[in-house]
C-alpha cells in the first residue's frame, strides 16, 4: 500500500489557541489520489493536540472555560520551575497529539 506524507504549518498565539485545520487536510487527502487507506493527523508539539470538536464559537469558548476550570494557568506547576508553560504540556496530554480515520 503506498504511503504519502504531507505537512501543515500554523502559527499560534499559545495558549487555548484553536485552529480548524479541516480544509488543509481534506485538500492533502484529495491531493493524494488515495481512495482507500487510514489519514493520521499528529502535531509533533508536547504542548498541542487534536480534537474533532465542532468548530463553532460557543463550543470553542467552552472548551476553554472547561481547561481553565481544571488546569487554569495560574496555578503552581513543577514544570513552571523549569519553562512556566506547565499546564500547556498537562491540557495537551488530555486531548493527546494525533487523530486518524479511513477513508
């Protein structure tokens, strides 16, 4: 079975920053040629995930309500002693980095 790779570059603002990245891999996916097979989407960042929530501006804000209810940014994290961004590498964790379905 072939296989083909292709990347995504985004920019972010940190923080709960939310991207809907749903074209970009439905245009890579077409540009395959693939009609049969499984897509993996993975962010190689410790402190970025994937989710498949619905890109809608209510949701979204709770999404980000819902993080700083249970990992809110101001509260003491051992990794802050070293880099200060723990709670970004704890909420990423949650979600996790990758996302894959079939075609």
């Amino acid at each position: 079975m072939p296989v083909k790779s292709f990347s995504i570059a985004l920019s972010t603002r940190g923080n709960a920053d939310i991207h809907d990245i749903t074209d970009q891999v439905s245009h890579r996916v077409a540009e395959s040629e693939l009609k049969d097979g499984t897509v993996t989407i993975f962010c190689p960042s410790s402190t970025s995930a994937l989710t498949t929530i619905e890109y809608e501006s209510g949701v979204l804000g709770d999404l980000r309500r819902l993080f700083d209810e249970i990992i809110p940014p101001n509260r003491e994290y051992a990794h802050n002693a070293r880099w200060g961004n723990g709670h970004s590498h704890v909420r990423a964790s949650l979600l996790g980095p990758s996302l894959r379905f079939h075609l």
